[in-house]
C-alpha cells in the first residue's frame, strides 16, 4: 500500500519506549519538536530525569515514566500513567525499546535468551496490547513496532538477536491485519546499523563469553573477529536521526505503508539475502567472521548452556 502524505494523521500524544538512548531518544526528541505530546520511558528514575533534563535543554517539553519491559506489572502502571497524562491513552505508540545479544547460538545462558525475547518480542508486544483498548474505543489509534534489518539477515555471532527481531517482524505483519478494523494502524520499521549503544553492549557480550568460555581460546579469534567487525560498523554507521524521521513520517501520513526499511545497508543487504543462494550468502558471511576454516580443536557437542535452576 502506498501512503497518502496528508497530515491529517497526526496523533496528538505518543508513547514512546526505550527513550533514553539512540533510536528512542532521537524520536522522543523529534516528536517533541513538531509539537507532539511525547511521554517517554525509561529503565530508572535516574534516566526518566535525565530525559527530561536533555529536552529542556534544547527548549521542549516532554514526560517520562519509568518502566521495565521485562516486568508486566511495570507495563501495565506506565501504561496507566500515559493514560492520565494524555486524558484516556495516548494517540500512537512508538514500540522501539530492545536489548543486542551477541554470540554463538550454542554459547549464550538461557537466562540471557529469555531476556533478549522477553524485552524485544514478548514486552513489546505486551505494550502494544496495553495502549489498544483505548484506541479501539476511539476508534482510531497507530502503532509503530521498530524491528531490525537484522530480521531478515542472520549473520554469524548475531542469531538470537535476529531471531527476536524476525519473531517481532511477523508478530506486527499479523496484528497489523487483526486490529485493521478497529481503526487502528501498524506500521513496521526496519532500521539497518546505527550507531547507538547497542554496539557497544554487544562488544561487552562478546568480551564476557571469551572470558567465561572453557574453549575459549578455539573460538579467540571468531570473538575478536566478530568483536572487530562490531567496532567498525560502529564507526561507519550513522546517527539515528534518520529512523526518527521515518517514524516521525510513518506517524505523520494519513496511510502509512505495512514496512519501512531504513538505510542504504538494509535495502541493499536485504535485496542481496533474497536475491543470493543461502551457500553463497553462508560463504561470504563465514569469511567475514573466520568461520570459513575447521576449528583447530574438537569439543564435544555444543549445546545452549544452561543456568542454575534450568
């Protein structure tokens, strides 16, 4: 479907998770700029009044709840708080709140696992079931789920991380479609890299599992070779300003597209993924992250490592 670029869309009020860094913040602060009603939210107190503190800084006004994606209690009372800022629930949410996860699929604790779904798919989800009631009653409402282009590109090193992205990509084609006739829009954006603190939690994912790993020293040189490759996307990728400026749009428009797809890397990369056989996208991406060769030792099988009380 294309958009119709009438303003006539706008929401009024929009909640916004995970505001307090890279992507969220960017958008909080651009909403607050063309005179949304922006709330919000974030892990802390500490970092709902330092949101609060960058937007007066730069001559806006925007609210902050504190909330815990993991927790649906915490869910449920930001939730509650939008609604008594924005008299009923907010107009739109903005559902851009997850958390990285790097390293092999057999080599991450489950508690880590559970936590990476938990954040990305499960409470995201949550949330969006949370703001629904009141924009079905209104008959109107719009929600933006931001994913990844990591979604539909599974590199080495990345797997969980992509599988949540992937689960929540195809949670939001199919509640596009369930609440359509409540009045209520879904729009999916897929940003490709940006350069937020995201890279730099996965560095740290990366360093913990070459410290705590018994065979650490076989898999030395694809952690570091990952880790490399993590520093210089890093480097070479953008701000987040143009993925606020796509939700910004895909809020603004009267009909919004289902997808967008943000940056040069994700259409290209995205286009290659569909367009290239699996052993030839398999080659290059194993050669990227030193896989391509037999690992010097032989463990026994790998296997996803278990936590206390598993």
């Amino acid at each position: 479907m294309n958009e119709q670029t009438s303003s006539a869309g706008w929401p009024a009020s929009v909640l916004v998770t995970g505001a307090t860094s890279g992507i969220g913040l960017a958008t909080a602060l651009l909403l607050a700029r063309r005179g949304r009603r922006v709330i919000g939210t974030a892990r802390s107190q500490d970092k709902a009044d330092a949101l609060v503190r960058t937007a007066r800084e730069q001559g806006l006004v925007l609210d902050a709840v504190v909330m815990d994606l993991r927790d649906p209690v915490s869910c449920r009372e930001a939730v509650g708080r939008a609604a008594e800022l924005t008299d009923g629930g907010p107009d739109a949410l903005v559902a851009n709140a997850g958390i990285p996860l790097a390293g092999a699929i057999t080599d991450v604790s489950e508690d880590r696992i559970r936590e990476v779904m938990e954040v990305n798919v499960v409470g995201t989800l949550r949330m969006c079931s949370l703001v629904l009631p009141a924009m079905r009653e209104r008959g109107r409402g719009r929600i933006v789920t931001v994913s990844s282009a990591a979604a539909r590109i599974s590199a080495p090193m990345n797997g969980w991380y992509s599988a949540s992205k992937h689960a929540l990509s195809a949670a939001t084609h199919s509640l596009r479609m369930e609440i359509r006739r409540y009045g209520v829009q879904v729009v999916l954006v897929e940003p490709g890299t940006v350069a937020t603190p995201f890279w730099d939690r996965a560095q740290e994912d990366l360093s913990a599992l070459t410290t705590a790993d018994a065979d650490a020293d076989a898999d030395a040189d694809v952690h570091d070779r990952a880790a490399s490759l993590f520093s210089r996307i890093q480097r070479a990728a953008g701000g987040p300003q143009p993925v606020a400026r796509t939700i910004a749009r895909a809020l603004r428009v009267q009909r919004p597209r289902c997808r967008y797809t943000v940056g040069v890397d994700a259409h290209l990369g995205t286009a290659l993924q569909c367009a290239a056989p699996l052993w030839l996208s398999d080659h290059v991406k194993s050669r990227l992250f030193a896989l391509h060769t037999p690992a010097d030792t032989a463990p026994a099988p790998a296997r996803i490592r278990q936590t206390s009380g598993s």
